[in-house]
C-alpha cells in the first residue's frame, strides 16, 4: 500500500534528505519520496502499524503531520534534522 503525509516545517534537500534516510532505516517501508515544495512525505508500507509508525518517526524527527500541533520543540528538531540532512554524505 501507498500513503502520502503532509507536514509541517519541512523546508529543503537538507530536510528531506534526512527524512528520506531515516524512514528507509523503518521495518516495512520502502518508495520514500519527499517533496519539499508540497511539504509531502509519500512511502509504501505493509499494513497500518507500519504507517502510524512513519507518522511517529516524522513526528520525532520534527516534522509533524499537518494534523498534530506544531511545537517549538518540533520546529527546533527540524532545524537539527535539516543541518543533519545537508552535512551527510
């Protein structure tokens, strides 16, 4: 199965190199595209466990779904993923 995500405070190549790397490292899923310019996470999973744990794991890395509330600690941890993103290989 297929699923897109919108989120929030994903901004650049940095930010979805990041989010691309850490959801491939994720039991089940594989396809990870990112688009920086619709703020869109699309992925395919195996079964629904599968996606509310790339919700979780987006979450975690700072980029909520459109539909949670957008923290101060997540715009922060965004900042970190996304300088993660651009200084790796």
């Amino acid at each position: 199965m297929k699923a897109t995500i919108i989120v929030q405070n994903l901004k650049c190549g940095g930010c979805a190199k990041t989010i691309t790397n850490k959801l491939l490292e994720l039991e089940n899923i594989s396809e990870v595209q990112v688009f920086p310019n619709t703020s869109t996470v699309s992925f395919a999973y195996q079964d629904s466990g599968d996606a509310i744990n790339v919700k979780d794991k987006l979450k975690d890395l700072g980029y909520p779904s459109i539909d949670s509330k957008n923290t101060l600690a997540s715009k922060a941890k965004s900042f970190v993923s996304c300088a993660t993103g651009k200084m790796s290989k």
